[in-house]
C-alpha cells in the first residue's frame, strides 16, 4: 500500500485479519444511511503482529467528487466514530464504489490501478 500521510509518501507492507468477515460499507448507501462495524482483528505491519477490537460507526453525510493525486473521484463523506477499550475518535473520510477509501483526515489515495 501507498499512502501519504502530512504530504509525505509512506510504503509499508501490511495484512489484516478479522475474526469474523468485516461490514466496512454496505453496497447501495446515500445520504444519511448509518450502519455499525464491530472488529476483532489480527494486524501484521512489517513482520510485527497486533491484535484487537473496536467499533466504527458510520455515517453518510455527503456525496461529492474529489480530485487526489491517484485521479477525480465520486465520493460519499462518511462521519466515523471509533471507539476502543480506552478511547472514542471521530474522523471523516471519502470513499468510492469499486475503489474503497479515496482520502481521510491524514491520507489520500496516490495510486489507483482498478
């Protein structure tokens, strides 16, 4: 993966794995859907292991397009609550149908090869 982070390109090689299969966006949303993802998951970065649990809550609060580095994107802003054993966090985030996350509070998309 690819990503930039503060205008920095940073690659890393990393696979996650979920216990149980993982709802990140259901098919067909619109403005104003929300749905719940709860995650027990097993992170490898870079030969290191981590495992854990949270909870995402979804929220559609916009369609848009964007442009990125990787092209120009149609997009639905989503509102995402995380919450933790020990923390709750609110970021936002643009994903597109049959390309997944396009751009986030700290990412973009760079490269995008369908």
């Amino acid at each position: 993966s690819t990503t930039t982070s503060s205008g920095n390109p940073t690659t890393y090689n990393s696979e996650t794995t979920y216990d149980e299969p993982a709802l990140l966006m259901p098919t067909d949303i619109s403005k104003g859907d929300t749905w719940t993802g709860d995650f027990d998951y097993t992170t490898r970065v870079d030969g290191e292991s981590y495992s854990g649990y949270y909870s995402q809550k979804y929220t559609v609060t916009d369609s848009d397009t964007i442009e990125v580095e990787a092209g120009t994107f149609s997009v639905f802003e989503l509102k995402i609550v995380q919450t933790t054993e020990s923390s709750t966090n609110t970021s936002y985030g643009y994903v597109a149908r049959d390309v997944g996350n396009v751009a986030g509070d700290s990412f973009e998309l760079v490269e995008f090869n369908p």
